[in-house]
C-alpha cells in the first residue's frame, strides 16, 4: 500500500483520471458500524462517481470535493460549481438530537413510508439540565421528559432507527465512536454534526426538513460549497493544543468568515494531531459559519478506529487512501497557514468566539477590558473536547497542583462526552483525580455548553467570568445570565486557570504558591490520545430496533402538550384563491426568529399547535410599527397575530403574508414554514426569501411569491384583500396577483417563483409529505 507521502510525490495524473489501483478491491463487504447489519461502506460506488467527475471537469480535486461528488445522485448530468451550483447528494447517514429529532420524526411518520431509507440514530442528549451532579440530574431528566423519551424510543423502535438512551453521550461524541468513517457524507440535525470531520467523514448540520428528506429517500440539496485550505506545519507542544488551532482559524477568518465554504485541513503538520484532536478543531468550526471542516485519512484515524473495534473499516480505508486527501495540486478559494511551533496557547471571547487572544496578551486584555478578574467557574468536557486525550491532560494538571498540596479555587465541572469515556477514565483513575481536585462530574450530556444549567452560585445580572472548554459563548448561553463573562480554551488552560482562580494568570510564565508555602510552576500537561488497556463500553444505552417491527405502536398521548401527532395538509382543490385578507404586511428584517421564536417555545417542538402560539409574534407590522398586533378584517378588533388566524382559520378563511427583503433568513428553523401552513396560510409574497426558508415553504405545501418589482411592495396596503391565480402556477412562467384595495381601483401585479415540476406537485398535493406518501402508494 502506498504511503500518504508516496500518494504525493506521484505524477501529476494522479490528481486526473488515473491513479493508483487499490491494495483490496473496493467492493469488499465491510460494515459502516457495529451496531448495525447490512449498511455498508461503498467505497466502490463513491470510486465509480469520482472518476465520472474527474472526466468532466478534468482538474484536480480538494478533499471535500471528492467526498461531495463522489456521493451525486446524478454524476453525469449534475451542474458543478463551487459557490454557485446545488449539489443533489446521497447521505451515507442520518443523526439527529432529541430536541430536533422530534419534529423530524413526526414528519417522516406522515409519509407513510414502514422504515427509513437512510441508516438513521437519535441521541438524547439536549435535555438533561446540570443542577447537582450526573447520576442525579439525569434522573430528574428522566421524569421532565419521560413522554418525549418514550415518543423518540417507540418510533424509533417504529421505523427502524438506531437509539441511544439518555445518559448514552452527546450526539457528537457517539457519531465519533461509532458511526464516522472516512471518505463518508452525514448530515446531522445540529450544528456541531462536523465533529466527525476529525475522521475524515464530511459531516454537516441541517434542519430537521432536510433530515427527513434523507430519511425518505430523497436526495439531499446543497450549495456547492468553496473550500477554504488550511495548511499545517510543525508540531505543537507544551502547553499548546488542538483547540488553539481553531481559537486561531476563529481569530482570522471571524464568526462569518466560513460561511457558504468547507474548511480543509491538510499539510505535514496534521499528522502531529491526535485523531480526537482533529474532532476537536471540526467542531468548532461551526462557529466561523463553515458548512463543515474536515481532515484527510491518516494514521491517527487508523489507530482510532482500531482502538475502538472498528479495525476493518481502518483496513478498507487504507485500500481507498488515494481518494481520502486533497489531490496534489488541488486549488483552494483561500489559503491559511499556520505553522504549530510557533502556535500560542488561546483564549477566546467573551461574548463571541472569534475574539481570540494570545495567553501571552490575554492579561493585558483583562485589564484593558475591565474583564471581572475572579474566574467564577471552570467547565471542561462538552462535545469539542471530551476525548481521552483531553481528560487525561486535564487529570495531569490536576494531579501536579493536588502533588503540591492545592485544589481548585474556582467551582470546578467535568462533562464527559459519552458513556465509554466517564467508564474509560474512571477505571484509568482521571475521573478520581479531577474530583479529589475539586471538580463536580456531570451528566454525560450537553449541559452548560447549550444552556442546560441550573446555575446558582450568582445572581442574574452580576457581572463574573467563567471558562470552559465549550464552542459557543455568546451572551447569555451558558447560564441565562447576559453578565457573564465566558470564554473559551482548551481544557489543560481551564484547569490551569481554575488552580489560579483568576484570570490574571498565565500558566506558561506564572508561579502559584503551594501548600507548604514554597512557588511552583505547574508542568506543561501529558496525557496519551488513547487509553492502552483499550475502552471501556461502561454501561449498555442503545437501543436497537427490534427484528419484528410490526406489532410496535408509537407513543403519543392525545392529551398531550409537547407532543401532537401531525394531520396531513389538504390538497390544493385545483381553483385560484379569492379575496384573501392579508394576515400581516411585515417590514423590515423577518427572521425565522421573528417567524417562529425559541427559548421557552422550544420546549414544544414535538407539538405543531402549540409552538403555533408564537406565529410571526416578533415581526413588525407595517401598519403600525408595532409586534403582535393587526386588525382582524373580519371583527374589526386588534390581536395577537397567531390568534387572528386562528380565527380566520375558524372562519374558513385562507390568508396571506406580505413581507420585505431576505424573508426567512437565520437558522432552517422548520417551523417557520410549518406554523403559518397549519394555521391557515396560503402563501408568503415577499421583495426576496432567505433560499432555506423559500425551500421549507414549498414543503409545507404554500407559495413562497416575490414581486417581480420589489417595489410593488410599497403599493401594498395591509387592509388590502388579494386574489392568486393559482391555476397559472407552471415552471418558469409569471404568476398573477390582483389586488382590491379598500377604497380604489383594482390593479395586477406580477409575481414570481422559482417552482421546478416536482415542487409543483407538492403544491398540488398539500406538502412534499403528502406527495412521498402518494408515490409510496399510500
């Protein structure tokens, strides 16, 4: 088998249509898990789809590439260009986490399908609040949530989908463990889904729509991303870590320099990176707006999947290795370079993830800034760095301060990843360390890093700082608190900084004082990237689909507040719609916050009506300048937007929306498009729609419209009643409005739409839902 290094150094061609013949042949039959029979790698398929691309477009190819071309639905016919095109892919996997799994699995069961298409796991991991320790809390969680937990282990008991318990681990963690290989295309319902990129597999966060799309068979559509290089050189040591390398990356290209690109890690330097590490740096790629990171096949990843019992797919890798990394010659849209000897320890924030400082400068920042400098609290663990590796460098921290007689001053948390690292580390003794140090060990779930924390050791709106070794810190998101003051760096700086207890120390040039009075140095931390007596499973928390699925009922109490079982939308009865009320002619910036709020809404994601109380309760009503309040045409009175058409509803009344630029931008929340489709809508007519947003629309079955003259939009009055020509409605063509205003004439204005023929018929059948349903002869 040829070395990475030989791949390179080979001729040119190799980066074209020939390359090297694989040591096995590809069409070998290896497994994609252990946990599932009969899903297998198709290292064969992806090989036949590469080289159909590589003749077409005859140049040499990123990583990131080969992985999104060897996985189109149509090789041969698919239009290709990076930053422009949408891409019609083929997902290897589905993961979903329990809060967005809900309404995703609601939505497959309305397609009427028996199982799902897609190898497909759910993860329970979001809603489990840290309040006084793991085994507790998530008792407690237990009982919160009993009815959700049982919706989301019957149903997957249902349609044949892979479940891990509460307690299991956070999503990302288990994907690593079990289910990511390299060269792999996943899509996960949460942003941080690229951790997997630590393992070659280009794994991307979606909503819940596109996940149910994958689930049912569809192909899954994306824009062809740009791919940003990031070229590694040298080694790191002391007390450098993988997470500096993303601090640094956040640092340069800014909470939005990602977006619309895949970041590509490549050069010698990734070789020096423990395969965990790499997870590590994917994961928080997410907070630069990349569509996802990634790194090319090496041995480290070799050595992780052996040690975690998946050596065959190690060897059927190693068989693909010519494909598994960028070709050489291969063009990025940009181009950064980062040499690891030279790379400082980091520490980002607060209140963003970008705004990294040096630990050299760092406090110089804290008194520029006015920082409060008392370190409140230490959390280390979450799904970006709770690995073996981490743990273990933590743990040798600790023991060096505990040797010297000191614990740590600052409250102290431990989040391990999943249920194999806390049973790993506590039978290897770094669990005992980091307790006798003073640390509290957590659920094996999101917790703070996602808001899940009962905190009380301060008051809301007391200014204090804390530190984790989380992703996100924006304000707010750990603890509810806007005050606080949270930043971001790898786990060995958040032991170190909880030793010292303030900000103001920096482990590298600082001494602290021990027990017995003497100064020391803490030493640079140790730790090994993998355990040698193997992993330790620890306790058993997935839950496979039965052999007999049939006689499985899925649970759903009628009565029920957070669950509702979905009703398919009615199909459209063939006429144009006439004399339609417009619900809300909102203005200005419409986000799909403003359309379908979160925080405490969230809680009712399983249950369409209910989260249809907050309906556009955030959008400004032009008519008044004011949120949540229009006239309602028919009483006359002013209420609540979601009230209003629920009356309408009521009444038999369709209704429209009239909206300004980029309507429905933000996160895919699904339901934006799904409330004012239950509600009564019947279209959305906007200057321009967010491109997801738009999508979503068309899959609830309404008409996403925007006026062929954005300012047509002015002419519209909110009092204004509207006719659609829906029997227009043809791919390509104009469709007409007719409005009767008030008090005046009657006048046309064109509409436009971008429909292709399949959407059509997902109009006509009331949802894209209803139309998989028909084709499956339902």
């Amino acid at each position: 088998m040829l070395s990475r290094a030989a791949t390179r150094q080979m001729p040119r061609m190799l980066g074209r249509r020939n390359f090297a013949t694989p040591a096995e042949p590809l069409t070998k039959k290896v497994e994609m898990t252990n946990w599932e029979k009969g899903h297998f790698i198709n290292y064969a398929k992806m090989n036949e789809n590469l080289n159909i691309v590589r003749q077409r477009l005859n140049r040499p190819l990123t990583y990131a590439e080969k992985i999104l071309y060897s996985h189109l639905d149509d090789p041969h016919g698919q239009d290709i260009e990076r930053g422009k095109s949408y891409l019609k892919l083929r997902p290897d996997r589905v993961a979903c986490q329990d809060a967005t799994a809900q309404m995703a699995i609601l939505q497959f069961m309305s397609a009427g399908m028996p199982s799902v298409a897609t190898p497909t796991t759910v993860h329970c991991d979001h809603l489990i609040e840290a309040q006084i320790g793991g085994e507790k809390d998530l008792e407690r969680a237990q009982q919160i949530n009993k009815e959700v937990y049982d919706f989301l282990s019957t149903s997957c008991a249902k349609y044949d989908i892979g479940f891990w318990k509460p307690g299991s681990g956070i999503i990302h963690q288990i994907v690593m463990e079990n289910y990511a290989f390299p060269g792999g295309l996943m899509i996960g319902t949460d942003s941080h889904t690229p951790n997997a990129g630590g393992l070659g597999m280009c794994a991307i966060g979606v909503g819940g729509a596109d996940a149910v799309d994958v689930m049912a068979n569809l192909p899954w559509e994306l824009k062809a991303p740009k791919v940003i290089g990031v070229k590694l050189t040298g080694e790191m040591s002391g007390w450098t870590a993988p997470k500096d390398i993303i601090l640094k990356v956040a640092g340069i290209l800014t909470v939005k320099g990602g977006t619309g690109a895949i970041i590509e890690y490549h050069g010698p330097g990734v070789n020096n990176l423990s395969c965990t590490g790499m997870g590590t740096i994917c994961n928080m790629g997410a907070e630069i707006g990349a569509t996802t990171s990634l790194f090319p096949f090496n041995d480290r990843m070799y050595d992780y999947l052996a040690s975690t019992n998946r050596k065959a797919i190690g060897d059927f890798s190693r068989s693909y290795t010519a494909e598994l990394h960028e070709d050489e010659g291969a063009e990025y849209d940009e181009l950064i370079e980062i040499n690891l000897s030279e790379l400082e320890p980091h520490i980002n924030g607060p209140f963003t993830p970008d705004l990294a400082t040096p630990i050299s400068k760092f406090k110089e920042a804290v008194q520029a800034n006015k920082w409060p400098e008392e370190l409140k609290v230490g959390l280390i663990g979450s799904c970006t760095n709770s690995s073996y590796e981490d743990m273990s460098r933590a743990a040798s921290i600790a023991q060096d301060a505990l040797d010297h007689g000191i614990k740590a001053k600052s409250v102290f948390t431990v989040t391990p990843g999943s249920e194999q690292i806390r049973a790993t580390i506590e039978r290897d003794g770094q669990l005992k360390t980091l307790e006798d140090f003073g640390g509290m060990v957590l659920a094996n779930a999101c917790g703070p890093c996602i808001g899940q924390w009962d905190r009380q050791d301060v008051e809301r709106g007391q200014p204090n700082s804390i530190i984790s070794s989380y992703n996100r810190n924006f304000t707010g998101r750990n603890d509810g608190n806007p005050a606080t003051h949270s930043f971001v760096t790898s786990p060995d700086l958040v032991v170190a900084m909880t030793v010292a207890g303030t900000l103001n120390f920096n482990p590298l040039t600082d001494k602290l004082k021990g027990k017995d009075g003497k100064e020391f140095m803490l030493k640079a931390p140790t730790g090994e990237g993998l355990p040698a007596n193997g992993f330790d499973p620890g306790r058993d928390t997935y839950q496979a689909p039965p052999q007999d699925r049939s006689n499985v009922s899925v649970a759903v109490s009628p009565t029920s507040d957070r669950l509702q079982v979905l009703q398919p939308f009615n199909a459209w009865d063939g006429k144009d719609a006439m004399d339609l009320p417009i619900l809300i002619k909102a203005q200005g910036k419409t986000t799909t916050d403003h359309i379908s709020m979160a925080g405490p809404w969230l809680k009712y994601r399983g249950h369409l009506d209910n989260i249809s109380n907050n309906m556009l309760i955030g959008a400004i009503n032009s008519a008044n300048g004011e949120a949540n309040k229009v006239k309602n045409f028919t009483t006359g009175e002013t209420d609540a937007v979601p009230n209003t058409a629920r009356d309408y509803k009521s009444k038999g009344i369709r209704w429209v929306v009239v909206g300004d630029w980029n309507y429905g931008e933000g996160s895919s929340r699904e339901h934006a498009a799904l409330e004012p489709r239950h509600l009564g809508g019947l279209a959305i007519i906007t200057r321009s729609f967010a491109r997801i947003h738009e999508t979503n629309l068309k899959k609830q079955g309404m008409l996403p419209l925007t006026f062929a003259n954005p300012e047509d939009y002015d002419k519209i009055k909110p009092e204004d009643k509207v006719d659609l020509m829906c029997t227009e409605l043809a791919v390509g063509k104009p469709f007409t409005m007719k409005v009767h205003p008030a008090n005046g004439q009657e006048f046309e204005v064109p509409l436009a739409h971008t429909f292709n023929e399949s959407q059509i018929e997902w109009f006509k059948n009331g949802s894209a839902l209803n139309t998989m349903a028909k084709n499956a002869g339902h």
